[in-house]
C-alpha cells in the first residue's frame, strides 16, 4: 500500500518520498526495504544508520537534521503523536478478518434470550436464561455466560471467558481469554469453627470501550456494583476486588491486585505489580509505579512509588541513598575505630 494512502486523513509532518510502496510493518531490529517502522525512544537516535526500513514514523519533538544526518531510508514521518499514528497504520496494513455471523450448531442457548443482529456464538458457548446480547458481538468458543446478564453492541468475547449472573458489560468492550467477570467477591465472616461464606448478592457493571486482559478477574459486589468505567484499559493478571469502582481512561498494567471497595479516579495510570489496600481512594491523574504497595489515600495528580508508599521525588533520594549506605558504613565504621 503507497505511503501516502497509509497516512491519509492524519495531520504529520514528512522527509522524502510519499508514493513509495509499504509492504509490511516490522521492528526497528527486523525491518528492511519496503518495510515501515516506529522510533520512539531517544536512545535508537543512536543507531538511526543501522536501521533499514524505507519508512519511519516518530514523534515531532525529535530533531529533524538528526534524521537527515544518518537515516539512510526514504522517508521520515513526524507526528505530534506517533504511537496513535501508527496504530492506525497497522489498522490499515493488517485489517480485520471479516467473517459472516454464525451461531455455532454445539453452543447451548436458554430461554429468553434476545439476540441483535449479526451476533457470532462459538463452539460449545453456553448462554443462560434472560441474557440479552447486542448488534455485532462476537462470542468465541467455550465461553458461558450465566442467567440475567446483559451484553452491548459490537463487544467481542474470547474463548474460555465466564460471565457469571447478573453481570451488565458494555458497548465495544472487549474480554480476552480467561477472563473471568463477575466471580464471587472475598468475604468471609469469623466464627468459633472457621471462616464462613458472606453471600455476594451484587453484580459487576462494565462500562463501554472498556478492554480486560487475559486471565483477569473482576470480582462482583458484596451488595451493589463493582464498576469498571468507561475507556478502561486493564492488562493480563489482574485481580479487581468486590465493590471497586475505576473511573474512566484508566489504565492498569499486569499482576496488579486491588483490594475490595478501593475507588480509582480518572486517567490513572497504574504500573505493573502494583498492590492496592481495601478501602482507600485514589485520585484523578495519579500514575503509580510498578512494585508500589498502595496503603493509603492518594490525592489528584500525585506520582507515587515504593513501599511503603511515598512521593515519586522522596523515593527516588530515599533509594539512591541506600545504593551509596556501603561506601557510607565504611567511612562510619573507620571513625567509629578512632573513637
């Protein structure tokens, strides 16, 4: 596909040729002639003349006279926002796979069901009492989905995932393989003889344009919802507490575990291995690092880090201090033998 029609409908800035061919996307390491590819860190400025692709997509704060200097490809294309740029690129190079809808002859389907157009049902999918399911969803094979639950327009759910009773998911929400919504919530009562179960009588609520990563699980509310906000972005290995609420745009990387009733603010960006107490809230724009343990409140627009949980600034002095505590006991213990 011409370079040109790849880019079509985006604002760029270029260097050198926009009618050249563009026969696939590939790593900066693997890409050759014909090939496209992204640079978006400084440190492959570095090696800008090994890299052997015809086209490179890169951010607009980067030197242009670095580019001209030492890329030995065609054509340098600058955006403002390079990542999103070439996600569309690949949109373009790499389509969808479209199939006709089919309702597989081994998928078991209930009573009471309401099906939108052109739903998709996979092999040995079982589909409970009252589900209704929306325009343009696909459901893979092995998936169930348990009695009352309701499921939006053009979601697509992938194999081995169980959406358990009750639970409501979105428009264009989608669930990779494993997932597992609406399992029952941690909560136990002590008693003289042992722990005994507390019902989870609520539901999981999944806004739209929400995407959860394989083997992910979001557990259902004690009483109410546990809510997933619109545009949530959540990675593999994830376990979200009952009653959690996220808002919306946040997005959370893999291993994180939250713990129940914790609220999550707005365009949060949560790092991967992250441990959140129950109870706490997190405010709107907060990044937290990965391996930080999470044990208190957290304010708007913090940046947070380490365990215990500290300001961003704090730990990275509190840290560099200890790589230097040997050459720092070695000076104390020498004045410690003079005294």
């Amino acid at each position: 596909m011409k370079l040109e029609k790849l880019l079509q409908g985006f604002e760029f800035e270029y260097k050198g040729n926009l009618e050249l061919e563009v026969s696939r996307a590939r790593s900066i390491e693997k890409a050759s002639k014909g090939d496209i590819t992204i640079v978006l860190r400084r440190e492959y400025l570095n090696i800008l003349e090994k890299i052997k692709a015809s086209v490179i997509i890169t951010h607009s704060k980067f030197s242009r006279k670095i580019f001209s200097e030492k890329f030995k490809g065609e054509t340098v294309v600058f955006s403002d926002n390079p990542l999103f740029l070439w996600a569309k690129i690949l949109e373009k190079l790499y389509p969808t796979e479209k199939r006709e809808p089919e309702i597989s002859s081994t998928a078991i389907i209930g009573k009471n069901i309401k099906l939108g157009r052109n739903v998709s049902i996979g092999e040995n999918t079982v589909i409970e009492d009252n589900v209704i399911i929306g325009n343009n969803t696909v459901i893979k094979h092995n998936v169930t989905i348990e009695k009352d639950s309701k499921i939006g327009s053009n979601c697509l759910i992938y194999s081995n995932v169980s959406i358990r009773r009750g639970s409501i998911i979105g428009n264009k929400v989608i669930l990779h393989p494993g997932v597992i919504i609406g399992s029952d919530g941690f909560g136990y009562a002590p008693t003289p003889s042992g722990s005994y179960k507390i019902p989870q009588i609520g539901i999981v609520r999944i806004e739209d344009d929400v995407e959860i990563g394989a083997n992910s699980c979001v557990d259902r509310a004690a009483l109410e919802e546990t809510v997933i906000g619109k545009g949530v972005k959540i990675d593999n290995l994830v376990q979200i507490g009952h009653n959690v609420i996220i808002d919306k745009n946040t997005i959370i990387a893999g291993m994180t575990g939250i713990a129940g009733s914790t609220k999550i603010g707005e365009n949060c960006l949560i790092g991967g291995a992250v441990g959140i107490a129950d109870h706490v809230t997190i405010g709107n724009n907060v990044k937290i690092a990965g391996g930080t343990g999470v044990t208190g409140n957290i304010p708007d627009n913090k940046i947070i880090a380490g365990y215990p949980m500290m300001d961003m600034k704090t730990w990275r002095l509190v840290f560099g201090t200890l790589r230097n505590f040997p050459s720092f006991k070695k000076k104390l213990d020498k004045l410690t033998e003079k005294d």
